[in-house]
C-alpha cells in the first residue's frame, strides 16, 4: 500500500528554495508597503512647504497623509512577521516529511484588498484636498 499523501518523504532541495523564493517576495513586498508608506507620510509635509513657498495665509494641515503612510508602514511590518512565521512553519512541516499541496493565498488576498482600501482612501482625501 501507499504511503499517505502527506508523509510521501523529506522534501527535495527544490521545494525549500522555492519556499525560500516565497519567503524572499513576501520582504520585497513588505519592505516596498514600509517604503511607500514612509514617502506618503512625508507628503503633507512636501504639500506644506508648497503652500509656505507660495506665500499662502492660511496653510491647511495635511494630517491624513500621515495615517495613511503609518497604516502602510503598519501593514509592511505585518507582512514581514506573518509572511516569516508562515516560512518557518512550512519549512517544519517539509524536515517531518509533510508536504503541503494546498496553497493559502490569505495573505495576497488580504494585503491586495487593504491596499485597495488605502488607494481608494487617498483617493478620496486627495480630491478633497483639491478644492
């Protein structure tokens, strides 16, 4: 009879670097949210000094470019530490000889509907800003 489909043996050298190839976009991912995060927080600040260069009397606060730079920065950090527990986690279950044939997409799904949120909350506050 057949082994179980889930203890077949040890993974190959393949199946870890392809985890390893996962793990290693899940931190170009993250960090890219960190940084764009960190660039759309500094962007009230660069709208602000626009407003002073042109002599404007009254200069409007552009706070929520803040927050929405933060929730960036906030969601690149979770997706280290989730996509780096998911990476040890997996590479356990490979050393035991249980190899996965599912494949959670939980995160993509989560972290492409946040970001859709965010664009479209920018979105908004940016064509209030305009008027």
């Amino acid at each position: 009879m057949d082994a179980p489909a889930e203890n077949k043996g040890k993974a190959s050298l393949a199946d870890y670097l392809a985890a390893e190839r996962t793990l290693l976009a899940w931190i170009r991912t993250g960090l890219a949210l960190m940084g764009f995060g960190f660039v759309m927080a500094r962007f009230g600040l660069f709208l602000q000094q626009i407003q002073v260069l042109r002599h404007d009397s009254t200069v409007q606060p552009y706070g929520l470019s803040v927050w929405f730079g933060t929730a960036l920065i906030v969601a690149g950090i979770a997706v280290q530490v989730f996509s780096g527990w998911r990476h040890v986690q997996l590479v356990k279950r490979m050393n035991r000889g249980q190899v996965e044939h599912y494949h959670s997409t939980t995160l993509a799904v989560a972290t492409s509907v946040f970001l859709a949120l965010v664009g479209l909350g920018m979105a908004i506050y940016l064509v209030s800003v305009r008027k």
